[in-house]
C-alpha cells in the first residue's frame, strides 16, 4: 500500500526508488550473506567439534596443542579483509548518498509535530505533499520548528534528522516516475505515526504546471478549509465535539472561553480564531494547559487558507 505498484517491491525491501537503494541494498545483501555463511560456520563448526572431540572415557586427555600459525593467521585475514571491504563499500555508497548536488533542485522542508511543510523558490507552499521532477538532483534543506523530526524516504534508502535551530539536509534524484511514502522515524509524540507525507515524482513539465498552478482554483472557502484541515489540522482537532489533542470544533463559533492564564472569558469569533492559529500560546484553553500542544501556523498558511479555516469552523454548529 506504501509503495508505487508500477515497480515490484522484493520480499524483504521496498522498492527502489534510485540508484543509491540498488547500492545499499547490494550492500546490505553482501552483509546478510557474509553473516550467514559465518554463521553456518562457526555455529556448523561449534556443533561439529563437539561431537567429534566429546570426551569417550575416563582416561582420555586432551593433546597438548600450542598454536598453528597458518590457522590463526587465516582465521584474523580473512575477517579482516571481509570488514575492510564491508568498509570500503560502505564509505563510497555513504559519500554518494550525502554529497550534495551543486546545481540541484532546492527546497525547503519545515516539520512539526505533525506535519512537513515544503517551500519551494517560487514562493509555492505545498503541506504534506513534496513534488519534485523525475531525473532531477534535488537538495532538501531541512528544519523543524519544535522537536527532532527525521525525513525518511524508504524507497531511496535515505533519511535525515530535522533538528530545531539547524538546518540539515538530504539529497536523492527520483529515476523512477510514481508516488513514494515520506515517513517521520524520530519519535516525536504521540501522533507520530501520523506525520507522513507523499513524494510525487512526475515529469519536467507536469511539475512546472503544479508549480503555476493554484491548488484551490475554483473551490469555495469551505471547501478550501476542508483541505487545510485535512493536512494541517486533523490529527489533532476534529469537527464534532470530540476532544483529541486539542478542543473539538463543533459548536466553537460564537461560544465562550476560559483560559488557564486566568485572563477574562473570550467569545469565540474571527480575530480569536485567527490569533489561535497564529499565536496558539496567546490564551491557552482551560483542560490543554499549561502551555498549548499546539504549533504556530505563522507564514505557512496564506490569508485565503485562514479565512477558509475560518469559514470551515463558523459552519460547524
Ligand atoms: C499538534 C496538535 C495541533 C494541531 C496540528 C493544531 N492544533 Fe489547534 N489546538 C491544539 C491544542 C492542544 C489546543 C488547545 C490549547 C490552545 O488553546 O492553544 C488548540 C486550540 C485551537 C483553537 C482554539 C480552540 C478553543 O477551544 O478555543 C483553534 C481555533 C485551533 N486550535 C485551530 C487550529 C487550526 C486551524 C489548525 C490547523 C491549521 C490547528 N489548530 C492545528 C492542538 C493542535
Ligand atoms: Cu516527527
């Protein structure tokens, strides 16, 4: 379900995505091979020589054995030379994974607890849903705004911490045409599970219409909130009364609010709905304090997409 239907996954890995998953996959077979023959050897070896020198009587002594000079000398070569092998292979596929491309695709990728927001130059924001171009060097530029996050693209093989104060960055070059799943493997709360993303890999010029193109084109504000919602705001408010990580929504609009700071009670109206997307620390609901669970959405959502959000909240009586 995870992985693009188009290219067949193997038994134990996911699909391979670029040239760097047929590498470390290689690799990893080499070292799943090299354990196995070893351990048949020295488990076979174990076995073997138990039986065969089990002590048959009383009186029967073990020889007196100082070394064996070709033996010992094979027994430390030839690991030795396996691991610097293992070494080798493992330096080159590491250097090719992370030497970042001078003239690649550059994007900015923002996460949060639990969301990835990509910037692209163009000023386009895309939430939950990174498009790059097929054949392409891309440069993902990387940062969280509250806890470690990390990127991980299993069908490249590649991931990434995402480190509040920092930026760190990720490369890969898609080859193959399709949609790939984003996920979050540093645990980062209890939606973690939930902080996913798609990667769509398409042609040159089916990403340069999704750059141009507004996603919300011809949809009313509800239903531009109800997109919003669904990548932005699910995992932690839902449209009944239901409390999950934060207040249902239902019935919000024009209700009355008290807030563990003490400050007066607020009606819920545009500006209270506004400013708790904008500065959700500002007043902070009695029963979610003491400080709100919830991030900031300053400078990732537009004008439309509050009003919409908005909109969405007034129609949920
Ligand atoms: C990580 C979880 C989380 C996410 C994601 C989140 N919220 Fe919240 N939200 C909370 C929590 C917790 C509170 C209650 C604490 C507070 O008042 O800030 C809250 C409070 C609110 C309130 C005030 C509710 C009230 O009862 O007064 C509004 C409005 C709101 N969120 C809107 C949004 C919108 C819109 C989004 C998506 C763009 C969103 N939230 C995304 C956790 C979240
Ligand atoms: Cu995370």
């Amino acid at each position: 379900m995870f992985w693009p239907s188009s290219a067949q996954a193997s038994t134990f890995m996911p699909v391979q995505a670029s040239k760097i998953a047929m590498h470390v996959d290689s690799l990893y077979e080499f070292l799943l091979w090299a354990s196995l023959i070893s351990c048949v050897l020295v488990i076979g070896g174990f076995i073997l020589f138990s039986i065969k020198y089990k002590r048959k009587s009383e009186s029967d002594r073990t020889p007196y054995i100082s070394h064996n000079n070709l033996l010992e000398f094979l027994w430390s070569f030839i690991p030795f030379v396996v691991f610097m092998v293992v070494f080798a292979w493992g330096f080159f596929v590491y250097r090719e994974m992370r030497t970042m491309p001078q003239d690649g695709l550059e994007i900015l990728v923002e996460g949060q607890k639990w969301n990835w927001t990509f910037y692209y130059k163009s000023g386009k924001i895309s939430a939950g849903e990174l498009w790059v171009p097929e054949n392409t060097p891309i440069k993902l530029v990387m940062t969280s705004k509250d806890v470690i996050h990390s990127f991980y693209l299993p069908a490249f093989r590649n991931k990434q911490d995402v480190v509040p104060g920092r930026y760190t960055a990720l490369t890969f070059n898609a080859e193959k045409k399709g949609d790939y799943q984003v996920f979050c493997t540093e645990y980062c709360g209890d939606q973690h599970s939930a902080m996913l993303a798609k990667l769509h890999v398409v042609t040159r010029e089916e990403f340069d219409r999704w750059l141009a193109n507004d996603p919300y084109k011809g949809l009313s504000l509800t239903e531009i909130g109800q997109k919003v919602y669904g990548s932005r705001c699910a995992m932690c408010h839902s449209q009944s009364d239901v409390k999950m990580v934060g207040p249902g929504w239902k019935g919000l609009y024009g209700s009355s609010r008290t807030f563990v700071s003490g400050d007066p009670v607020a009606k819920v109206d545009e500006n209270y709905i506004r400013e708790s997307i904008l500065n959700p620390n500002a007043k902070v609901v009695v029963g979610f304090g003491p400080a709100s669970a919830m991030p900031t959405f300053a400078g990732q959502l537009s004008e439309q997409e509050i009003m919409a959000i908005i909109e969405l909240i007034k129609g949920l009586k």
